[in-house]
C-alpha cells in the first residue's frame, strides 16, 4: 500500500482550519452556557445543559475522529448521534427561551459546537484517505451494500414465496445504483475505460474521413523450435510421469535388464529411484544368494582353577596393598589382576589363616 505524505503548505492551511473550528465551538459552547445561565440562574445546570449537548456532540466527533485514523469505520450510533445530539441541544435551547426571538437565537448557539466537531472529524477523515488512499466509510458502505445485493438476489432467485421474489427483484435493481458509490480506484478505472473508448472511436472516425488505411501488419514467421536431443526429451518426458509408469516402460525397452541396471538406466535421465522400488513395482524378488562359509573353531574350554588359587590370589594381593588393606580393596584388586571373584567374609576368612610352613626334606624322618 503506498503511503501518501502532507506537505508543509498542506499541514498549515489543515492547522488554520482545525484551530478556526474549535474557536468557533468553544464561542458557541460559551454562548450556549451563558444563555442556560440566565435563564436556570445556576451554573452547575447550565454546565449539565453544555455538556449533554455540545459535550455529547464533542465526544461523538472524537470518537469518529479516533476510528477514522485508526482507518476504521465508524458504528451506527456514533453517526446517528452525531446528528441526533445538535438537534437535541437546539430543542433545549428552543425550550429554555422565553420569547420567540430568544428561541431562534438560542437554537442556533448550540449548532456552534456541533459543527465543529463534525467539521474536525471529517477533516481527519479526508487526511487519513489522502496518506492512506483507502477510505473506510466508502468500503463500509459498499460492503453493506453488496451484502444485501447479494441477500436480495438470492431470495429473487430460490425463494418459495412468489411475491417475495417479486419484491426482491426490484430492491436488488435499486441497490445495484449504489455499488461503487464514493469509490475512487472504481471511478478511476471506469475513466480509464472510457477514455480508451474515446480514442479508439476518434481513431476510427479520423480513419474513416481521411481515408487513410490501417497499417499493414508484418506477421514474422514462426520461430523454429531448437533441436533437442534425445537424452533432454527424455528428461522431460520422465519429469512429468509417475515413476512407476517409467519403471514399466523402462523395462518394456529393457526386458531382460534386472531392476539395479533398470535403476542406474534411469538416474541417467534425471529419475531417481531404488532397486528395490524397482523390483516391487514389476512384481520380481530380490534375488538370493548362497554363501559357504568353513565351521567356526571350537571355543577354548575353561578348566576349573588349580586348588589354592584363590588363596594365593589373595594372599598376593594382601602383601601388595600392605597391612591396612581392607577387604574390599582385596576383593577388588583380585577381580582387577586375576579375574577372580571372591567375597569379603571369604578373604578374611584367609588372612585370619596363617599360611601353612613349607616342609623342609632334610630335617624331618628317621636317619
């Protein structure tokens, strides 16, 4: 959406304009006060009597002031009030004179006002289409009125009642001049139409008196089409198929190909597919393969450890750690250096054992 800028002339004369439509309000909300003040002789009333009228008023126009350059469309009771409330502020004004001429003089004050702050909503509604371009109340209106165009047509065409059709008929006739009522873009665009129209009648006008004739078009001869080779057509012409169609065509060229050169055949044109995808979409098996393979060795067979193993294991493992090894770290030290697994109650239960003296063969028997 293209954003419009204000110019500095522009920003002044909207300044002047605005600062003159609230000089004037405040003058006629003042006149207003004064004339409920002589005659209710109370200035709280006649504050009341201001503030229901030309406040009212005021609050409305900023409300549509707010709305508008928000680029919002305004409620329904927001514009019926902004026209309700200055008549209600002149009939208070009709009702508190005490002479005819006080009456007129009295009805029109409070107009002051009103004016002003439909004045000032409206000129911020016309500064927000000009930096917008898009008018809210316009597309709101039109909506509406499209909505019941299409309400209203509707009922004429499928509705049982015949003379609801009948009356349907008519109204969406009457709504159809207000399509497109207030819409720029949409005059723009009929004027552009029109204006080709005008041309293109003068054109032919001016043609027909000076008897001038059209001129000649030059038709070019077709351009011949480049020669492409068999691989790119066949690029093309597998990009746009399924691939199981070009499976099953590829392999009525190729019948005795198996599906990983039906494969490969076609990665070379640009389709990528698996041997398997291959052989499922033609109904074939992987094929099967044999494999001879020599008997494994048998397995290394474990005998059973050699009496007092464990002992020694951790007798060893004792005098290694020193005397205030406890039994844990013995159990562990066996388990990490000879992979034996033993308990704690086991290992002292061995140290409580005094190791058993070697014999000496020279010492002992009879001579």
């Amino acid at each position: 959406m293209s954003v419009r800028h204000l110019t500095k002339g522009q920003i002044a004369v909207l300044a002047v304009a605005a600062a003159l439509m609230a000089g004037v309000g405040g003058f006629g909300a003042w006149g207003t006060y004064t004339n409920a003040v002589s005659a209710f002789h109370r200035e709280a009333t006649a504050a009341g009597v201001v503030a229901a009228g030309e406040g009212l008023t005021l609050i409305l126009g900023l409300v549509m002031l707010l709305r508008t350059m928000l680029g919002q469309s305004s409620p329904a009771v927001v514009r019926l009030g902004m026209w309700l409330a200055p008549v209600s502020a002149a009939c208070v004004g009709v009702t508190i004179a005490g002479t005819a001429r006080e009456a007129a003089v009295y009805a029109v004050t409070p107009l002051a006002m009103s004016g002003a702050a439909e004045g000032l909503s409206f000129v911020a509604r016309s500064v927000v289409v000009f930096t917008t371009g898009t008018d809210a109340e316009t597309m709101r209106r039109n909506a509406d009125v499209a909505r019941q165009l299409a309400f209203h047509r509707a009922v004429a065409d499928g509705h049982p009642d015949r003379w609801k059709k009948w009356f349907a008929q008519r109204h969406y006739w009457r709504l159809a001049r207000y399509v497109g009522h207030g819409d720029t873009e949409l005059g723009a665009g009929l004027v552009d139409v029109q204006r080709t129209r005008v041309r293109d009648g003068a054109d032919a006008a001016l043609a027909s008196m000076y008897g001038s004739a059209p001129a000649a078009v030059i038709e070019e001869a077709p351009a011949r089409p480049r020669p492409v080779s068999a691989t790119a057509a066949l690029r093309a012409h597998f990009a746009d198929m399924d691939p199981a169609d070009a499976i099953r065509l590829a392999h009525d060229a190729r019948p005795d190909a198996p599906p990983a050169e039906l494969a490969h055949l076609l990665g070379t044109y640009g389709l990528t597919v698996d041997t398997v995808a291959v052989a499922l979409v033609l109904g074939r098996k992987p094929a099967e393969y044999e494999v001879e393979r020599d008997d494994a060795d048998d397995a290394p067979q474990v005998n059973a450890l050699p009496r007092g193993a464990k002992t020694a294991a951790i007798r060893e493992a004792a005098s290694s750690l020193g005397d205030d090894a406890r039994a844990e770290d013995i159990v562990r030290e066996v388990a990490e250096r000879h992979q034996i697994e033993v308990g704690e109650n086991y290992v002292r239960a061995v140290l409580s054992r005094k190791p058993k003296a070697k014999r000496d063969p020279g010492n002992g028997g009879y001579a």
